[in-house]
C-alpha cells in the first residue's frame, strides 16, 4: 500500500509541476509579441560563375579508401589482438573503393608511392563530374 501512496503523490506533484509549466508558457505567450516573418522573392541566380566556384575548391574533403569489409561476431572481435588477421570480403586484384564524405565516388588498384598506401582511379562511379563549360558563360553574358 505504501507504494500506491508514493505514486499517487509523485502523480500529483507532476501534474502541479506540469500545470504550472503550460501557465507559465501561457504568460509568456502573452508577453511575447509574434508576426508572420516575410521573405523577399528570390530569383534564379543563374549557372555558377568561376568566382563563386572558387570559394569552395579549397574546402578539405574526408577521403576514405575501403580495401574491403568484414562482418565478424562479437567474440571474434574480442579475440583479435597483435598477430591476429581478419580476412576481408575483397578478392586480390579487385578494386578498392573511395568514399567521399560517405558517398562513394570511384574504384581503384591500391599502389604504394614512396612509403604510403595510394589510390590509383580505375573509375569514377555515377555521371561525370559536370566541369563549367566557359564557352556557355560567355553566351549568357
């Protein structure tokens, strides 16, 4: 019985507590002066210039190269120390994949160049990377 009487007070302090939470809001309601927000009409900027393409060719992108995956219980994981090899779902030979920022973006032969691991593009995956044609620029303008 004791404990049908603690919950019934910890309800009843809730609900004073939530209660006097929506009066609160309700006064501030009040207090507070709100309108609509309004925006200006914004119009097609047109095709990206060179200038405001440069802005972000020197924004860094977290590249990642995958030699593969592997799916492992729990325990193997547990068990994996120094020595220990875990085999990945890549056959030699094939290629790896380059992710940009999560998405995958090309495929390649994995190279060594002078003492690091590196990543030679076998193809780029998806449409082509569009490049701004200047000659399309120039008819605009």
């Amino acid at each position: 019985m004791a404990k049908t009487e603690t919950f019934d007070v910890e309800k009843t302090v809730q609900e004073a507590n939530s209660h006097d939470a929506v009066e609160m809001a309700d006064e501030q309601d009040e207090q507070t002066a709100v309108r609509m927000a309004e925006f200006e009409e914004v119009e097609d900027g047109g095709p990206l210039e060179k200038e405001n393409l440069s802005v972000l060719l020197d924004v860094q992108m977290p590249i990642t190269a995958v030699l593969g995956t592997a799916e492992v219980p729990f325990r193997r994981l547990l068990q994996l120390g120094p020595g220990s090899v875990l085999e990945l779902d890549q056959a030699v030979g094939q290629p790896a994949e380059l992710y940009v920022q999560g998405v995958r973006l090309a495929a390649g032969d994995v190279v060594v160049v002078d003492d690091h691991y590196g990543l030679r593009i076998r193809q780029v995956m998806g449409n082509q990377v569009k490049q701004i044609d200047p000659t399309q620029q120039s008819k605009k303008t």
